[in-house]
C-alpha cells in the first residue's frame, strides 16, 4: 500500500464509530471535553505501542497464534460487555453523586488496558507496520501521522460530546444517552468478534 493509501486507511479507522470514540464521547458530555485530555494521550499512546509491537514483529506472533488470537479477543470483547452493562444499568431511577462517578472502562488506567484488548487496533497497527518493513523513516512519519489523526478524531468526538451537555441536565434525557450508549458499545463488542474471530 502506498502512503496515502495507509493515511487514508487509518483516517477512516480512526474517526469511524467505534469503542475509543464512544468512550470520549461519553466522558466529553457528562465531564466537559477538559476531562477527555488524558483520555485523549491515553489512546494516541496505546496505539502507538501497538504499532511498535507489530514493527518489531512482536504481534505478528500473537496474531497469527490462533488461541493467544482468540484470548485476546474474548478479553476484549468481555470488556466492552462489562461497560456495555455498566451504562445500561449505571442508574437505579435518579443521578447522584455516585452515579456521576466514573466507571474504571472510562478512567486513563482502564481506557489504556483496552488498548492491548483491542483486536481491532491490532490489526490496523500490524498493517501499518506492514507497508514500512525495514523503513525506519517510513515508520516513524506513520506514527507521527497516525498519532495527529487519531487525536484530532477523538478531540472532535470530544467536542460532539461536549455539545450534549446541556440536553443531559435532565435525568431522562442522561438515561436515554446512556442506553444509546450502551447499546452502541455492545453493537461494537458484537462487530469484532463476528468480524475478528479467527
């Protein structure tokens, strides 16, 4: 692949709907996009480590080994199940405080563990890596590229998350949201492993 045919590629994967920017979004409208910042590195991070590993040829292993492949890919898939629930069920008929408090999915320590449970950012780091084979050059001008558009996308679902705010001062409208949001993120977990299992 040429590069900007992985440019476009990892534009695509990285501002499409997905687990991450579903996440943003949803800290971005009940916290205010301040508080996705470290979100935001957190991420842009994890990706990048991921596509270090697959240039040293370290995920290529864990790809290609069906029972490391499917671990990975059921941990990551109960992962997003565990948010899944945990925004469909965070609200017993009221919001307070402790319904305010963020979940550990959506904490920089738990958005960082997913990052590695992500099959899906496994394999767009391993095709990246893939189209810059002994180029260190390329492949540091893919991670410089691919880390300015993998924050722009989640700063932009930052800002479309913080445009919520005011329509989730209501407590129906903020429990409507976390339904969608649950909903959504279960349709993801379900996407991956039907699209991913190897």
């Amino acid at each position: 692949m040429t590069f900007y045919a992985i440019v476009g590629l990892m534009t695509v994967s990285f501002i499409t709907p997905g687990p991450n920017n579903f996440i943003i979004l949803n800290v971005a409208a009940r916290s205010g996009p301040m508080a996705t910042v470290p979100l935001v590195f957190v991420v842009v991070l994890g990706w990048l480590s991921l596509f270090g590993f697959a240039w040293f040829g370290v995920s290529r292993v864990l790809l290609e080994t069906p029972f490391l492949n499917r671990a990975v890919l059921l941990a990551g898939s109960s992962y997003l199940g565990f948010h899944s629930i945990n925004l469909l069920f965070r609200d017993n008929g009221r919001y307070d405080k402790r319904s305010e408090k963020s979940s550990f999915t959506e904490t920089a320590a738990g958005l960082a563990l997913f990052q590695f449970l992500n099959p899906k950012g496994w394999v767009l780091a391993v095709t990246v890596a893939a189209s810059a084979p002994n180029d260190g050059a390329l492949a540091l001008l893919l991670a410089l590229t691919a880390a300015w558009i993998s924050a722009a996308s989640l700063l932009a679902w930052s800002v479309a998350g913080a445009s919520l705010n005011v329509w989730l001062k209501g407590r129906r409208s903020r429990r409507a949201f976390d339904i969608v949001m649950g909903l959504s993120l279960a349709g993801c977990c379900v996407s991956i492993v039907a699209h991913q299992w190897p």
